[in-house]
C-alpha cells in the first residue's frame, strides 16, 4: 500500500470513557465486522479482560475508508489503558501518527487523559480532540468542549462530537482521521526495519508479533532478524489483521500488521525490539528498547500443597505470553513450597492471579506485596530486597525505595480530602493547577509502596467517587524503612515479614498480632505472638492455653461419633503447619494473609 493513504492513529482516553465501545463502532462503520458478528468489545480478546472492562494488551485493526473517491487504510492501533502497561503504551503510541483524544461529555477530563494525552505530545502526535457519550442526558458537550480546547490549544468547534453507543459522529471522524492526521513517512528502498508494540502467544499459531513497519518492506520466507539479541527466524506468515488475520505478500511503510515465526515464548519477540532483514540488516534500532522492570512482588503458593507442580506448568505457561512476568521458587514455613513472583504494578498481579486460578484451576494466596529496595548496610554493600526475608540482618547505613508521581484530578471541594490522604503516605505536593473553577490537578510525589496499595481505593472514597489518579515511576529516595517480623513463640513466621516506614511499624505490628490471635487456635501451652524490629519487641498478644481433648467432648456417648470425630482430627492434621513447637492449621494463615 502507498503509505499516502495509510493512517496509523490510535484512541486514548480516561478508563471507561468509552474507547472499546467507539472502537466496535469504527468496525461496523467501516464494514470489517458484520453487525450479526458484532459482540460487544470486539477487541478486547481475553475474557478476563472483557469481564473487566479494561484492555490489557494493544492489538491493532486495519480498516478500509473512503473519502473524495480515494480508498484509504486506517489502522487502529488499541493501548493498554492502565499504568502498570505504561511502556507498552508508549511503543503502540510510537506506532502512529496521531490521537483521537477521547472524553465523555459528562465527566470531563480525568487523570488519565491527561497522562495520556502528554504522553501522546510526548511522541509527536497529531491529537483530535472528542466528545464521546453525547446521548447522555447528564452531557454537557458545550462545557467539556471548552475544557479541551483550553488543554490542547484549540477552539471548541474543533472538538467533535460523537457516541460510541449511538454511532452518531463516527463517520465524521473517520473523515477527521484522514484528513487531519499525517500519512506515515520512511524510506523505501532503505533496509527493512520494523518496530514490535506487542506479542501475544496462540496456542495454534505460536507467538504472533504486532509490528509497524519504518523503512523497506518484510516479506514471507525471508530471514528475519530481532536487533536486540540477534537471533534470526523465518517469516512463515506476514499480515493484517481485520480484524481476523488476513496473510499478504508483505508490508511496506507506514503499514501496520503482524508475522508470525514459529517462536513459542513472547520473549523471543519482544515488545519495543525492531525487525530486520537477515540478508540486509538495517545498522541503527528504532530506539526505546527496554526490558519490563517489574515494580511489585509478592509470594504465590497453591492453598493445596499437592498443587505445586500445577502451579509451576501454569506459570511456564503463562510466560510464554506475558514477557513481564518473572518468577523463582520459593518456600515459606507458613505456606509451604511456591514462586516469588514480580508483577509491573497490582494490577497486573491480580490479572496473573486470576488467570492462575481461572486457566489452570488453581486455589492461590498470594504474600504482601511489597516493591524494590535498595538497602545498603553498613559495610557499604547494596543489596536489591525483592523479598522482606532477603532484608540484610544488622547494622543498615540506607534503605532507598522507588518513587512515583502522582497526578489527582478532583472536584475542588475534595482538595482538603485529598491532601489530608497524600500527607499520611508520606507524599509531599508537587503543585496545583485549577482545569476550570470546579476542578483541580494535584500532583504529589508519593512512595510506590504507598500508592500500589490501598491507595485507590481509600482516594475513592475520600472524594465520593470522583477522584482520578494518574501515577508513574519517578526515582527513588532514602527513608527510614525497617523490617517488621512477626513471631510465634519466639520463631519467625517468614510470610508475614513486611518492610515499612518507622512510623508506621507499630500499627502494622499490632494489627497483625491481633488477627493471627484470633486466627490460631489455642494450644496445650501458652503461646505469645510478637511483632519485632530486629531484637526489639514492639507488639505482643497471648494465645491462652487449653487442655485440647477433642474426646472428652463426647461424654464417652456414642463410639462412631468418636471415631468420626477422630478422623477429622486427622484429617485437620494434614494442613497443620509446624513454626517452632507450635501448631498452625495453614487456613489461619491463609486467613490473615487474604483482605478481609
Ligand atoms: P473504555 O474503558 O474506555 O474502553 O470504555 P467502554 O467502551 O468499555 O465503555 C464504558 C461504559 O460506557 C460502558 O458501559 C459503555 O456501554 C458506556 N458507553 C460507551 N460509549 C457510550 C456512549 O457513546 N453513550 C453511552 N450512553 N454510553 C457509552
Ligand atoms: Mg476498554
């Protein structure tokens, strides 16, 4: 294809203002999907992800439109629309041409349009600026239009007007698409270079690679080669997807499409890299490659301890699709045999978590996450703790942690609410913007450990609902973070390990004693549970003793009763863990381990 007529544009837009729904509209409108095919959310593959509502993974569509008698080609490229996919995001954004910046007309800009759309400006790209959900009665497109147009720089009449449910407008931006966004530019005859925005392992196909390309042109059979390591595959299929997967003779510049090479493990294409010719290798990269850091970890052990070698086949399974996830073995005195695994944020945590469990029947409980330190001690070695047991012993000189900043978008009423919140995680503001007289961007510089957490969740129900958090990874910072370990008779149980700041050790300390209290049952002899910071005790609980006589229950009545009861006893026996003298049934554990 010419790449005069091709258009690469992708849509961003604040969770749940409706992207996968405009999306959808785009097919039917453009005839790739038939209404009596037509399921809601089309794109949005994984059912996990349907259930959600989010879009984890970018995939792209190629789509025909018309416009003054000319055939073009429109490739929508979809992003992840969460924080934990941020570089994802970036390479899909480095895929296109423009933007449609995408707002409902009822709730205005959010935190995440605004992210979005500086990481969009931050690439270049040509934004077009839309009010999405105008048959909402609650829309106030007038207001909103005059919001946008202040962020971008535009007038209002240049914001479009549309509904992604209704179908009205979308023509009217298909048209926008073509006439306001750039064609693709590269060199044709230069060698081939293509840049990888995603991978995603097929059971039947193998892994199917996502590229656009920049310069020259792939074709099938040849010899491919991935800049960053390497290594060389043959291009068995090259195509586009339209959305099904449609082989062509190859693509050219400007084109957006997908190979697939017979590799099984997304990790032999990775998302970033660039594509060459084996024969006639281009000599600079596209740029941008980086490994996935992952940012949260925590302790994943099957609730059935037989399930172990499952849990294991079904990790190795899921790495062929997800080159985030990184996993080692681990054991835990209170949980038994399972993986310490690193995630890209929560999010992504609770997505593997409910693969684990959906996909491969698996019953998990998963340890505190906790983020990356660097501590280092006194003797000046640093050491990188993914895990609260690795937290070297003895004198400490510093422990570093990750940082992030944090963008908040509120209604000004909540300011005060908002503060007050950021100020007991240890954020320090950054600034304040009014985006119009009712609504304001607060920026704080957080703790990561502070905002991965309960962060959300307690910023909802601060504002009523109304707050928008936006949230990057921003370097790291000294802090007085120390360990806190929980002990039962005076033996450390390792899962419930947990590093925090000074101030808050106390609180962590007693709140879990307390729990585990009531939790574990008691014993033939009194047993303490204690939260310490090294040798020093900062919380302590008894559980009382009691002369435990399941038969005496009985009166000495019914014998099979007995023998019942017996049998339960040993059965109950089988999920008892041993820390130190004592004994722990594994529910209790379990049971301290999950929220509540
Ligand atoms: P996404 O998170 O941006 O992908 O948003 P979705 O497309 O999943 O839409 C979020 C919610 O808004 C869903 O309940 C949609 O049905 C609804 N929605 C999306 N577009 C429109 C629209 O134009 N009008 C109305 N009334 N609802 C819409
Ligand atoms: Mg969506």
């Amino acid at each position: 294809t010419d790449p005069s007529v091709i258009r690469n544009f992708c849509i961003i837009a604040h969770i749940d203002h409706g992207k996968s729904t405009l999306a959808d509209r785009m097919l039917q409108c453009t005839g790739v999907v038939q209404p009596r095919d037509m399921k809601a959310q089309y794109l949005d593959r994984m059912d996990i992800e349907r259930e959600r509502g989010i879009t984890i993974k970018s995939q792209a569509v190629r789509m025909p439109w018309e416009v003054d008698g000319v055939d073009y080609a429109l490739n929508m490229i979809d992003t992840p629309g969460h924080v934990d996919f941020s570089y994802e995001v970036s390479r899909s954004l480095a895929s296109c041409e423009g933007a449609i910046l995408l707002v409902d007309a009822a709730q205005g800009i959010e935190a995440q349009t605004l992210a979005n759309l500086y990481l969009a400006m931050e690439h270049e790209l040509e934004i077009i600026p839309v009010l999405n959900k105008i048959d909402l009665p609650a829309a106030d497109p007038d207001r909103y239009a005059a919001e946008l147009a202040q962020l971008i720089g535009c007038e209002p009449e240049d914001v479009l007007r549309v509904s992604g449910k209704t179908g009205v407008g979308v023509p009217e931006l298909l048209d926008r698409v073509v006439t306001s966004l750039p064609a693709p530019v590269g060199q044709a005859d230069a060698p081939a270079r293509a840049m990888i925005f995603d991978s995603v392992y097929d059971t039947y196909r193998g892994v199917v690679t996502y590229v656009r390309v920049v310069d020259g042109r792939l074709t099938p059979r040849e010899k491919i080669r991935m800049m960053s390591t390497g290594a060389a595959h043959e291009l068995l299929e090259i195509g586009v997807s339209s959305p099904e997967p449609q082989p062509t003779e190859g693509l050219g510049v400007g084109e957006v499409g997908y190979l697939i090479t017979g590799v099984k493990d997304v990790r032999q294409s990775k998302v970033g890299d660039t594509v060459t010719l084996e024969s006639d290798p281009a000599e600079q990269e596209i740029g941008g490659y980086r490994d996935p850091q992952p940012m949260v970890f925590s302790g994943l052990y099957p609730i059935d301890g037989s399930d172990y070698p499952v849990l294991r086949d079904a990790l190795d399974k899921l790495k062929l699709n997800d080159a985030a996830l990184n996993y080692e073995p681990e054991t835990s005195v209170a949980l038994g045999f399972g993986f310490r695994v690193g995630f890209l944020g929560l999010l992504h945590l609770e997505i593997v978590r409910e693969r684990l469990e959906r996909e491969f029947d698996l019953d998990l409980i998963s340890t505190m996450p906790n983020v990356v330190y660097q501590v280092t001690t006194e003797d000046r070695t640093v050491v990188e703790v993914t895990n609260p047991s690795e937290f070297p012993e003895g004198k400490i000189h510093e422990v570093r942690e990750p940082m992030a900043a944090a963008t908040i978008i509120v209604p000004a009423e909540f300011i005060g609410a908002v503060m007050e919140l950021c100020q007991s995680k240890r954020g320090h503001l950054q600034g304040m913007d009014y985006l119009s007289e009712e609504r304001v961007e607060i920026r704080y510089r957080i703790p990561l450990a502070e905002i991965v957490f309960d962060f959300f969740d307690s910023l909802k129900s601060r504002t009523k609902g109304y707050a928008s958090l936006n949230w990057g990874a921003d370097g790291d910072q000294a802090a007085d973070l120390v360990k806190v370990d929980i002990l039962l008779q005076g033996d450390q149980v390792d899962a419930f390990s947990a590093i925090t700041h000074r101030d808050f050790a106390y609180s962590y300390g007693t709140m879990m004693t307390a729990k585990l209290k009531e939790l574990i049952p008691r014993q033939q002899f009194e047993v303490p549970i204690q939260a310490a910071i090294g040798s020093r005790i900062i919380a302590r609980e008894n559980i009382r003793a009691i002369r435990k006589d399941v038969l005496s229950k009985c009166y000495g009545g019914d014998i099979s009763r007995k023998r019942k009861l017996l049998e339960k006893q040993k059965e109950g026996k089988k999920r008892m863990k041993m820390v130190g003298t004592v004994e722990v049934p594994q529910e209790a554990f379990i049971a301290a381990l999950s929220s509540d």
